[in-house]
C-alpha cells in the first residue's frame, strides 16, 4: 500500500493506493501514529453518538455522558487506550490543539489515546475492501492551534458547515409529552395541554406527540388505543388552534411484532447467518420494545419506504417537525447490509437523505440519540445531551454535554438541550438549587425551548420563569461564552445588555462578588454586591 498526503492550509487528506492485484480488507486505517508529551493535559473528546463525550486528562480521561462508546454501545475495543471520535481538543502550555475531521462522508475518525501520551488516528474501515490498483481518500483532517478556544471551534464549525451544509436556522419552541406522560400519553393528554398553551403559553409554537402514539415501533402510520381517532384528526385540531404538530419517530427501527418486520424482513441488517440482526447482539439495545431490528439505508426499499413514510406525515398528517429518535441504530456496526461496499455512515446518510426527501426541505428534523458528525448538513437540530430528570446529577450532567457541544449551535444546526421541567414527579425530586441550575443551563446553552411539565400545574413563579426563557429562545439568544472548561461562568449579550450565567458545579457554596446594579434575569432584583452559590446552584444575572 501507498500512502500519500495532500496539505491545503492546516487540513490534511490521505489517499491511499492498493499497488497489489489482490483486494484489501481493512479494519482500520492509520493516519498517524506518535507521542505529543501531552499525557498530562486536560482534554475533550467527541463521542460517535450523543451520549458519549470524554473530559478529564489525556492519562485519565473521564466520561461526561453515561453511556461511552466503547462500553455501554461496544462501538470500539478499547485496551490499552480510549478512543474518542472525530474531535479532539488538548488544552496546551500555550492555548489549545484542535485535531478533528472537517468531513463525514465515508468513514468514521478515530483518536486513541494512550496513558504515556501516545496517539493514533486512524480511519474506522470496517472491513472493506480496498480494490486491487485502487484507492481511497481519508475524511479531512483539520488541524489548529491557537489561544482561544472558541475561535478554534468555529473555524472547524465554518468547515464542516462548507463542506456538507449547516442547518443552524430556525429555533422552534413548543410543549412535549414525555416528561410527563411518558408512553402512557393519550389524546386527552394533548388536548389539555393545547387549551394550556391557548390560555397561558402562547409562545409555545409546536405541540410534540413524544411516543406512545403508535401501536409498535416501527408502525408509525398505525395508531394505539390511546390514540384510537388517529393523529392525523389530532394534528387538525392543533392547526385549528393556531399551534403545529410535531412528532416523534424512530425512523430506523421496529419491534418483532411490527407489521413492518412482518412484511419485510429483507429490509433489515443482517448477521452473518443472513437473518436480521437484534441490535443487541452488537451494541446497546434500546430502551423499550426491545429487540429492535434496524432497516438498511442501504436498501433502495428501505430508502422508498422511509421517503414515502414521510411524505404520508408531512402532506397528509400536516406535521412538519420530527423528533428523529434512536438514529445511532441506523448507523449500527457489526452488521451487513444490501450494499455490501457500504460503511455504515453511508448507511446512515443515504437512510437520512431518503427521511429528508420525503419530509422536504422546509421541514425541521431533529436528530435524537443520533451519531453526531454523520448527521451534519442532514438534520436541522440536534439533541446535546440526555434525557432530563428531575434530580441535581442529571440536571448537571446534561449541562456539561450541552456546554461542550454548544459551538455547533453557530453553524451545524440548533442545539436541543432537551426539555425544560421545572416541577417533581414520584421518583424524581430536585431541590430550587437544582431547579435553577437547570433554568440558568437552559439560558447558557442558547437553544431550543421546549416545556416537559404537565403545563396546567406551573406555578405563576415557574410559568414566569418559563416565560422568560421563551423570550430568549424568540430573540435567538446566543449561547453563553466560556473562558473554560470548568463552566463556572459564562456570558451573553442580549437586548444591548450582558447577562452572566454562574454555575456551582461543587458541593460546598460560592461567593460571587458582583458589580453594583446587578439585578435576577428572573424578576429584576437587585442582588447587591456579593452573590453566594448553593452546592449545585445556577443562577442568571443582569449585568449594568
């Protein structure tokens, strides 16, 4: 083999020749193999899918997420090092090292870590063969250095928006039903909230059917018995009321007892036997109605169902947002598909592009527990960080993932930082500190609002509060810039003013000194001179 590098500025792209008359099968390609002497250095990684990101050191690196790549999804065998995917950002002497790849077409990048400071990047290839006399090119390796953080981030934002095109636009808010109902939502359920929204948020744009809908996953067009007169007559009564359907689906999976897999299990990624592949045997395996069974994006079929499925939603339901749930199956590894010289991001992108033509253009689509750089220029908004509950862990788990990934929200796509609740369910108990850590994540982050509470029990003071996140979210507030890693304090400008959105990650309080005239985000209070942070409190402050 030969390998051959092309440098245009500071991005690299490899090409690599078969000079042999024999195919080549190939796991992985390396790029580069050395020891930079930053095993000491504090670092981010990218996860292949939303819920993986890495912190901590290059020796000791730390998940931010609760379910890493490599253990709860098996995506790679990690021994004797720790893989993060397509970003990697070092914190140096002199400012930061950013290595990432500035495209996603083919393969999937790989960074693997060392304790001693040793690295390697490498091309995921997953076996397939290079052609006798033939070649490949590498995705594009972007490579900068620089004191500012930020700046680095957008340069590589800037690339990846040129090279597949941004969707950073449109920032929808609405209500959604999971937080509340969970899968047990009826159409009672929707319509109460509805006429909530009609007397007292009438900011709220969408109403989100979030699950529970469908008889079995993967039959999206067949209603369960809670919702026995159809969405499509449920969708008329939300345009009625001058709100917008969105709704939630799972376009690349289905439950054994779906019609679905019934009818058309050649759809389906196979194992090595020939026979559709349970997503267990490969990776995690989902959270309800388990095994799933993944359809191939790869399968002209599949690419005609999932087109016309959309199509049917969009011109004859009159939805014209979707929830894109569990899209990381559509990108599953250890499978074979139709096309057999397929990677499975390829899989993963013809299935999206094939969503989006059914869908159309002016449709938003947000990608849930999705792979994260295969869905760049496919999807309108993406989902940080995981699911909210009501308790102080969580609440700032979810900030850190929402904070790390808040770059992409410039040119990628809008940033979903997932509901906002403000209210205890049974299991679920947060205290105010924690309530307003959360309030305050959900202003730095500059995303998305959508409400997760059963609207008729906010409290006047919660539906203010919910008000005023709304006003942010209508003016398109940019996120909150952080000087670091450790998030203990960011700021905005909004409406000629700066706001200061202070975290207290620790368990013990904070003292924060303020300048004279600062006043609450909330209700305009003064807050004098000297602000004191609770063990896991958040606050938002007006700047004079």
């Amino acid at each position: 083999m030969l390998a051959t590098v092309a440098w245009n500025g500071p991005c690299a792209e490899v090409r690599l020749d078969n000079l042999t008359q024999a195919p080549l099968p190939l796991q992985a390609w390396p790029l580069f193999d050395g020891d930079l002497g930053l095993a000491d250095a504090p670092i981010y990684g990218e996860g292949f899918q939303m819920l993986a990101q890495t912190m901590g050191t290059w020796s000791h690196p730390e998940p931010v997420g609760r379910c890493p790549d490599a253990a709860v999804y098996r995506i790679t065998r990690d021994e004797g090092f720790h893989t993060v995917h397509n970003l990697l950002l070092v914190e140096t002497p002199t400012g930061w090292l950013l290595l990432a790849f500035a495209s996603t077409e083919r393969f999937g990048g790989e960074f693997r870590l060392y304790p001693s400071g040793r690295l390697q990047i490498v091309m995921r290839c997953e076996g397939q063969r290079l052609p006798p006399s033939g070649h490949w090119h590498s995705e594009a390796l972007l490579c900068l250095e620089g004191p500012d953080r930020a700046a680095l981030l957008s340069e590589l934002g800037r690339r990846l928006a040129e090279r597949h095109g941004g969707r950073a636009g449109r920032r929808p808010s609405g209500w959604c039903s999971w937080y509340h109902y969970y899968a047990e939502v009826t159409e009672a359920d929707i319509r109460e909230n509805l006429a909530q929204m009609q007397a007292r948020f009438p900011e709220l744009e969408y109403v989100q059917i979030d699950d529970g809908y469908q008889a079995f996953m993967g039959d999206w067009l067949t209603p369960s018995a809670r919702f026995a007169g159809g969405v499509p007559g449920l969708a008329a009564e939300i345009r009625a009321a001058g709100r917008k359907s969105a709704l939630w689906v799972a376009p690349f999976i289905a439950e054994p007892g779906s019609q679905l897999f019934r009818d058309h299990p050649d759809w389906f990624v196979k194992d090595e036997q020939g026979h559709p592949l349970p997503a267990e045997a490969v990776t995690y395996g989902g959270w309800r109605c388990t095994p799933w069974y993944v359809l191939d994006g790869t399968h002209p079929e599949v690419q005609q169902h999932l087109e016309s499925l959309f199509r049917t939603l969009r011109q004859q339901w009159g939805i014209d947002y979707f929830k894109l749930d569990a899209n990381f199956w559509g990108a599953i590894h250890g499978g074979r598909f139709f096309d057999a010289g397929a990677t499975r991001i390829e899989a993963y992108r013809r299935g999206m592009a094939a969503v989006r033509r059914g869908a159309g253009e002016a449709s938003f689509l947000l990608g849930c527990n999705a792979p994260i750089w295969p869905s760049i220029g496919l999807v309108d908004g993406m989902r940080v960080g995981d699911d909210v509950e009501r308790n102080g862990p969580r609440i700032r788990q979810i900030a850190r993932e929402l904070f790390c990934r808040a770059w992409q929200g410039e040119q990628l796509w809008m940033l979903d930082p997932d509901c906002v609740c403000l209210r205890d369910l049974p299991g679920q108990h947060a205290s105010a500190a924690e309530y307003a850590f959360h309030l305050a994540a959900m202003v730095a982050g500059g995303g998305m609002v959508l409400a997760g509470d059963r609207l008729r029990d906010l409290a006047p003071e919660q539906a203010a509060r919910l008000h005023r996140l709304l006003a942010l979210c209508q003016a398109k507030a940019p996120a909150a810039h952080f000087a670091s890693l450790d998030f203990a304090c960011g700021e905005l400008a909004w409406h000629g003013h700066r706001l200061q959105c202070l975290f207290n990650w620790g368990e013990a309080s904070r003292r924060v000194s303020l300048p004279a005239g600062a006043r609450s985000f909330w209700d305009e209070r003064p807050l004098g001179t000297m602000l004191e942070l609770q063990p896991g409190e958040g606050q938002v402050v007006w700047l004079p």
